[in-house]
C-alpha cells in the first residue's frame, strides 16, 4: 500500500493568475483569499489572480500569496479526492514552503501562519535592503565541487551554500560580488549557473536582522505538535515539540535548506506517492532527480 506524503513550494512559485480557477470553482479557498485579505489589509487574491507581476514577485507579496494559494490548491483536493488528504502521513515545504506544512499538520492556524509569514517576508526583506546581495543556482556539479567553488569565491566576498535542492541542483548565497566570481567558477568547471531573480541573499548570515523580529513573531503564536510529521529544512529531520519548531523555524532563515535530504529522510520512511499542492512544478521536478521512480503530483489550478 502506497503511503503519501504532502510537498509545499517555496518562493519563485509565484505567478500571475495562480489560485484564481480554484477560488472561483471552491468556496473554502475563495474564503482563504477573503480573510486573507481582511488580515493583510490589502487585496491578496487580487494580486495573486491580475498581478501586477512586479508586485506580486516582491518578497513582501509573494510569501503571503504563495502560502494562501497553496492552502487554496490543498482545499481543491480536500474536495476532490478528500481520501488522499486524510491518508497524507507526512509533510515537508520547501523554505516558506515550511510554513504552509505546519499549518496543513495542525502545528498553527491559518491565521497565525499568515502573519507570521507576513512578518517574514518584512523582515526578509529590510535585511535584504540593507545589505545588497543575491542568489546563483549552480547545476551540473556535485556537492563537493561546488562548496571549493563556494570557498574560493569567498575571496570576492561573503557566500555560502544556501539551498541543497537535489543532485547537481546547488544554490549560492552571498554578496553580489562573491556570487558573480562563482557563476565564473561554475562555468569554468562545467557547471552551468543561473542568477536568480531574488531581493537577496536568503538562507544566510545577510538575513541574521530578520531573525529577531521573525522570533517575535513566532513567540506571539500558539504552536502546536502536529497531527503528522513535519521535515525540517535546517536538519532534515521530524520535529514535535513546540519550542523546537520555533526555534528552527528563527534558524530557518540563515541556514541551508537541506531540500534533498529532506526529500531523501522521506523516502527512507517509505514514502511512495507524493503531491506537490501549490504554483508550479518545481518540487515534482526535484523529485524526479532524487528518484525518478517516485509518484509525484502537482495540485494546482494549471
């Protein structure tokens, strides 16, 4: 018998018109959109269904709207095949992603969920405003390979490895500088490497101000143990205490997302039958690269 696990996408899922088939056909997701809206005070499920993109790809934007519509795509399935909802015995979300699991686990409500990922997003963001910095993905290099091309281009700068995502699959984090010194590095080893399109360098020590006010946040919310278990990004491992979550979640932000080990404590579990519930396909393709013998779906509205 299969066992089933839930996947949640990150930031960079975003795009124009995603969730509004869904809010238009579900009424429990069209209900997230509206006290959504009430919450931020501002409009979500317009940006999220008309744009504009420039907004909507702002960190401040897109981490509230990826976290609602991905609660709006799992609402669809609720309704559609409410058996595979009930049968999902572990989650995991990719960075932001991390969030929406703890909330669909029972781990927080909606409401604080929202809020603490709006505070995120905040916070994120001024840290990325006060120290210009960015992300290049390195594909086609090992892990090895690509942390001697992450220590030599420290010599351009302050960089680390912020994302593990799957084999060859590598991202770097750091100042401008150190990351165009190690695109150059990449290339020359025969890695491929792409800048990419963020507000800064997330998942390192450049987000250390946003850990304190995220922290906050977190403090002011009643986590509880989740019904199911839930990957850690920063360890890759299940946990259930309250404060350790918390804790984690803070550390979050300025450490590697160790996605591929995640997906990888997974399937050492037993997990066989995945779906990805949110915008794009980007995890059912890392899947792939970690296990292409795996089953994994994607819930959404294209």
């Amino acid at each position: 018998m299969s066992r089933i696990a839930f996947l949640f996408p990150g930031q960079g899922a975003q795009h124009v018109g995603m969730g509004k088939t869904i809010a238009e056909k579900y009424p429990a997701a069209r209900e997230l959109y509206h006290r959504a809206s009430e919450i931020l005070e501002y409009d979500l499920a317009k940006l999220c269904f008309e744009g504009p993109s420039e907004e909507l790809d702002s960190t401040v934007i897109s981490q509230p709207a990826l976290f609602v519509t991905s609660l709006a795509a799992l609402e669809m399935l609720r309704a559609d095949s409410p058996d595979k909802v009930l049968a999902c015995e572990m989650a995991a979300g990719l960075s932001l992603g991390e969030y929406t699991a703890l909330v669909f686990a029972g781990a927080m409500s909606f409401e604080d969920g929202l809020r603490v990922v709006q505070r995120r997003g905040e916070a994120m963001q001024a840290a990325a405003d006060a120290n210009p910095s960015g992300m290049v993905s390195v594909l086609l290099l090992d892990r090895e390979k690509v942390s001697e091309i992450c220590q030599s281009a420290s010599s351009a700068g302050k960089i680390w490895i912020a994302n593990y995502l799957c084999p060859g699959n590598i991202v770097l984090s750091g100042e401008n500088s150190a990351c165009e010194l190690a695109a150059e590095l990449a290339e020359q080893e025969g890695g491929r490497a792409i800048p990419l399109a963020v507000a800064g360098a997330f998942h390192t020590e450049i987000m250390k101000p946003a850990d304190s006010r995220l922290s906050e946040a977190l403090a002011g919310v009643g986590l509880k143990k989740p019904e199911i278990p839930v990957i850690s990004n920063v360890d890759a491992e299940i946990h259930e205490e309250p404060d350790e979550i918390r804790d984690l979640l803070v550390r979050q932000v300025i450490s590697p997302v160790l996605w591929e080990d995640s997906l990888r404590t997974m399937l050492a579990s037993g997990f066989d039958e995945f779906y990805e519930i949110g915008p794009g396909k980007v995890l059912k393709g890392l899947m792939k690269r970690v296990d292409r013998k795996i089953s994994c779906e994607t819930v959404n509205d294209s």
